[in-house]
C-alpha cells in the first residue's frame, strides 16, 4: 500500500488525493488503484470503490503525478454515502 494523504480542494471543493509511491521491488509500476471506502451500513464497513472517471490511476498523468481529485457529486453518488462532515477513508496501491 502507498501512503495517502487526502485534503479539500479550496477552489473546487473536490477531494484531493495524493499518494507516494511504494517501493518498485526492481518491477516497473504500471498503475495504481485508488479506492475510496462508503459509508457502509450500521456496524458492516463500507465497501472499497473506485473513481475511473476523474481519479484512474492507469491514467499515465495520474500515475506520474501520483494525485487526482474526486468530485464531492461522485462521493455523494456512493451506495452508502459518507455521513457529513465524516472522515473519508482512502487507500492506493500499485
């Protein structure tokens, strides 16, 4: 797993995601999936969703930039939206 940090865009209200690459192995990366976990249902964690539109991290700018933005409309858009004002658990790996 690469370590995320994750802060609000002050201009865009996006979710920004910034991630540093893990260690390579000697084995060239080829992409990242980066995953944002909904808000789940009761006690049952959320499950683990991707953003291929706006954060797809075999895009090679994303992948060389290692940080994309997510929209709060596409967070809205989860299956068990995060309750407001709610951490927003997120995770990428290559």
């Amino acid at each position: 797993m690469a370590t995320v940090t994750t802060s609000i865009d002050a201009a865009t209200g996006d979710l920004k995601i910034v991630w540093v690459a893990p260690a390579d192995g000697s084995d060239a990366i080829t992409g990242y999936l980066i995953e944002i976990q909904d808000g789940g249902s009761g006690v049952v964690a959320g499950a683990w969703n991707t953003d291929t539109v706006t954060c797809d991290g075999s895009s090679s700018v994303i992948k060389a930039a290692k940080t994309c933005q997510v929209t709060m409309a596409a967070l809205a858009a989860l299956t068990n939206p995060l309750a407001f004002d709610a951490l927003i658990p997120v995770r990428a790996r290559a």
